[in-house]
C-alpha cells in the first residue's frame, strides 16, 4: 500500500512536469507573431528616413545631403555597367583550362588560315552572327560614351580618328559617323553588315586596303604609376593613332592581352585574346574584324606614312612573357611584330611603389585596396622582388658579371623569353601583382624580354623629363609628323597635356613618401638602377 502510494507521487510529478513542459511550448507557439504573407499587391512600406548624419543644413536654412560627388557617382555608374558587360562576356564559352590559341584556331574557320582570297563571310561561327555583332557594338560604344562621359575633361580624341586613306569610303567619314549611318539602315544591319561600308572600301581598293590596318601595332606597355595615362592621352590625340576600346571602368587601358588575375600568364588562353581583340578593335564589324584577323597588314604603305592602332595596358610591361603572346595572337593576322612599336615610360622607382600604394588603398575593390601600411607592404615586396631579381641574374650570370648586364638582351634573347614565362614570371614570386609595388620597378628585369628581340622597337622614357619636348621625340620615333596637316592641329593642348598632373590628389595630398623609406628603397634599387642604365645605354637618373 505503502509502496503504490509512493508510485502514485512519482507518476504525479511526472504528469505535472510534462504538463508544465506541454504548455510551456504551445504558449510560446502562441505566442510567436504570424508569418507575414507576402502580398505583391500591397504598396512597399516606406524607406526609413537617412542617418541624420547624411544631413546637413545650409548657412540658408537649406538641407544638403552629403553624399558622394556627382563625378565619383558618374563613375560608379560606369563601373556598374562595366561589371554588368563583364559578366555577360564571362559566361559566353569559355575554353578548357589548358587550351591553346592552336585550340582555337578552328574556331575562325578560314579566318586564320589566309589563303590570299576573300573567304565567304559564312564561314564565320554560328554564335558570331551579325546581329550579335551589332548588338555588341552598340553596347560598346555605349559604354565608351560613358566612360568618356565620366572623363569629360579629357579630349574627345576618338572623334577625330579616320582610317587609312586607302580605304577611300571610309576615309571621309569618322567611325562615329559610319555607326550612324548603320542604325540608319535597319534593314542591311542585321542582313548584311559587310556592304555598308567596310567591304566597299575594299572592293573599290582592289584589296590594297584592308582592315587589318586596325590590329594594334603600337603599344604603351607601361610602367603603372608612371604618367601612363597623360602619355596616352597625347599619343591617342595625334590625328594619325588611334586608340582601340578601352575597358569601361578603366581610363582608356585596353586590357586585349591581359591574363587573368592570379594566372600564369602560359595559361592564358587563345579564345579569350582573339575574342577581347575583336571586342578591342577600333571598328567593330564583322567583315572588318575577320579581316584583321585575316591580316593584311598595311603599317608603312600608306599614302601618306604609317598610322597607328594603340594598344595602352600599363600592366604589360612586368609580364614580359605576354611578348611572344601579342606576337603570336598578331600572327594569326600575318602580322610580323617586327613591325609594332612598344613604349615604355619609367619613373623614379621609390616614388613609382609609392604612388601605386597610395592608389591602391584608395581602391574600393578587395582585390587591389590593401589594409597594410606601407612599410610593412616594402618590407614584404623587398623579399619577393629579391627572389625575382635572383631567378634572373642566376640564370643570365648577371650574379657574377653586372657589366654583361646590356649584352645579356642580345646573346640570351631565346633563354630571356623563356625565363619571362616560365620561371623567372613575377607571378611565381607576388600572387597579387596589383600589389607587387617593389617588383614593379624593377624594370632592368621587366624591359629585358621586350628589348630581347626587337630593341630598336621598343622606346623608353622617364617621367621626370616628360614634356611637350619628350612628346615631340617620342612622335618623330614613329614618323609621324609633330604638327602640321598630319600632326597635332593642336599644339598647345599638347603641350599643355604634357603639363598635367593626374591622380595627385587620389588622397587629397596627404600622403607623402618619408625620406627614411624613400632611402631604404633608394638602396634596394641601386643594383637593379645600375643594370637599367647598362641596358637602355644611357643614365635615367635613377640612384645608383
Ligand atoms: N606630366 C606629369 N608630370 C609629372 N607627373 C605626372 C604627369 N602626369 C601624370 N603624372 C603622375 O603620374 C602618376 C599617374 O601615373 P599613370 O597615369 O601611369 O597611372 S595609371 O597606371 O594609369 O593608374 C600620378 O602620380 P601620383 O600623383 O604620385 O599618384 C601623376 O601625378
């Protein structure tokens, strides 16, 4: 009796508590607010109001908003529709990961392979269609527009741009002009492209012009943070060298070589240079595009001396591996790189990694804002940049001779080129090259596979002697007039061009380089200075 009675207390306990922990989770159940019902129908609720902070009241009572400057919206916007471009043309078909422009090759049909006669444009690949073409190029130059829109200040110099004089109907008229006179024609836009205007040029020339006149045969290679962009600007305003299209959100670079971010640049693929040339070229157009990629090349035969097609990628130049890249990619269109030009503009090397770590962390992308200081980015970049300057002189002998530093270009050009793609690549030594401010000036090793082959080519400057005079050299090296009928109609916007200063106010001036880390790296440049000298044959000026 005893024992049920004790049982009876158990079981009631055990009852009360389950009861306890049963209503106990109804209630919360209950009273858990319901699941709002989405009702697309019903208006949005209203935005909270800004952070006060936002707001500002004017010495007159008015309320200023503080926000971003009209100009730096204007330039997100063009950011926002570069990456809107960019992802389209990143999902469009991308090669295996190891393939070969050879790869590719079949791709262009009979583009590649020039037999000397005019192909039937319906060789072209079913995805390259003229109405996609057309498309694109209207996009394009969208895009450009508002890149240019975004930079007003800079000169309109693609307006004045005109082809060759051997493409005699084309001549006369500007390439803006030509697109116009397309929209005009909706009925031959999406049919036939060719006729417009691209293939009469060549009927009327008997095939002496050609559009391969529109591949790039003049580079700007670099270096990055060297007054690149004042030297495009007064090249690409010579009526006689025309700048192709540049990247949206860039300020006029091409990027048509540009690997991959944290690729080895030997991995970089055929489909996407061939693709980003057409993209690139300055007339976008489905006959005029294939036949560049055709090639006939016509750089000094023109009436009256040679034009140029601009290609301005201040990146290329420490990848000298991408030489025998443009070379190859130049071939597919019987172009011989002998016959392109490659302008290199160099400055002080401390002041150079200073100036690109100062835009660097100005940089709202991750990949390219660094959080580092600068000393600690030196320290770092001195390590790999030592690394790199060891890969080149153990294998050239340079450890040993400094002096055969000039000859080294010459005797061990095959052993140059591949050192610049295979081990001594700056990729293997600095995984983010946006942020290699050391390595990039070291330029003795970055000019070496550019001067390897073809040095009369190649033209180097420095940017502490850049004037209207530097710009004056540097055209008479390309044989075009300086002023005149064929030069600049416009000497003193050259001139004054030659003068500006960009970029010098990224961080409204604050930062300057210390005169503790401008010597340390003074030091760490001298050897490297000391061999630039050797190679380009006289003093930069740079300490030795
Ligand atoms: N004419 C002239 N004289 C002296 N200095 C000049 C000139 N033009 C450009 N600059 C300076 O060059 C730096 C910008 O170089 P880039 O245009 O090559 O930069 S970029 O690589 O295209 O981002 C940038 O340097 P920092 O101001 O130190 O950043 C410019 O001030």
């Amino acid at each position: 009796m005893r024992c049920n009675l004790n049982a009876c207390v158990v079981a009631l306990c055990v009852f009360t508590i389950g009861l306890h922990v049963y209503l106990h989770t109804h209630q919360r159940e209950a009273l858990r607010p319901a699941p709002e019902v989405r009702d697309h129908h019903r208006p949005k609720p209203p935005r909270p109001p800004r952070s006060p902070s936002r707001i500002r009241v004017s010495k007159w009572g008015g309320r200023i908003r503080i926000g971003r400057s009209r100009q730096n919206r204007e330039k997100d916007r063009a950011i926002g529709k570069a990456s809107m471009w960019d992802r389209r043309y990143a999902h469009s078909p991308r090669p295996p990961h190891n393939a070969t422009v050879d790869d590719w090759l079949p791709q262009f049909g009979g583009v590649c392979t020039p037999t000397g006669e005019d192909e039937d444009d319906d060789s072209l690949p079913e995805d390259q269609n003229a109405r996609s073409l057309f498309k694109s190029t209207q996009n394009r130059i969208k895009a450009f527009e508002l890149v240019k829109h975004a930079q007003r200040r800079r000169p309109a110099f693609s307006e004045e741009f005109m082809l060759p004089d051997g493409c005699v109907p084309l001549h006369k008229r500007t390439w803006r002009e030509a697109f116009e006179a397309d929209r005009k024609k909706p009925q031959e836009k999406l049919g036939d492209l060719d006729d417009v205007a691209g293939d009469d040029a060549d009927d009327d020339q008997n095939n002496e012009c050609s559009a391969a006149a529109c591949l790039p045969n003049l580079f700007l290679i670099g270096a990055s943070k060297s007054g690149t962009t004042t030297l495009y600007e007064a090249l690409a305003a010579h009526p006689r060298i025309a700048p192709m299209y540049p990247e949206p959100h860039t300020h006029g670079e091409t990027h048509v070589w540009s690997p991959p971010q944290g690729t080895n640049i030997m991995r970089h693929d055929g489909e996407n240079t061939l693709r980003a040339l057409r993209r690139a070229l300055p007339l976008q157009r489905k006959s005029l595009a294939k036949k560049a990629l055709q090639g006939r090349w016509r750089l000094e035969n023109s009436r009256d001396g040679p034009y140029f097609i601009l290609e301005y990628t201040p990146h290329y130049l420490v990848l000298g591996g991408l030489r025998d890249k443009i070379c190859s990619s130049l071939q597919l269109g019987n172009v011989n790189c002998m016959n392109a030009r490659y302008i290199a503009m160099l400055r002080d090397p401390a002041k150079r990694a200073f100036s690109q770590y100062v835009m660097k962390t100005h940089m709202r992308v991750a990949l390219y804002n660094d959080k580092r200081t600068f000393w600690k980015a030196v320290t770092d970049g001195m390590k790999h940049t030592a690394d790199y300057s060891k890969c080149w002189d153990d294998a050239l002998g340079l450890s040993v001779n400094e002096s055969a530093a000039h000859e080294v270009a010459w005797t061990r050009s095959e052993k140059i080129g591949d050192l610049a793609s295979g081990r001594c690549a700056p990729i293997n030594f600095h995984g983010n090259l946006f942020q290699a401010y050391v390595l990039k000036s070291a330029y003795y090793y970055q000019l070496l596979p550019w001067f390897a082959h073809f040095p009369s080519r190649v033209y180097v400057d420095v940017l502490e002697r850049f004037d209207d005079a530097a710009i004056q050299r540097m055209v008479a090296w390309l044989e075009l007039p300086y002023v005149g009928e064929n030069g600049y109609k416009d000497q003193e916007a050259v001139v004054a061009l030659a003068g500006a200063k960009r970029n010098v106010a990224r961080d409204g001036g604050v930062s300057a380089l210390s005169d503790e880390h401008a010597a340390a790296l003074d030091d760490f440049f001298r050897p490297m200075n000391r061999k630039l000298d050797l190679l380009l044959g006289r003093r930069t000026g740079y300490p030795v």
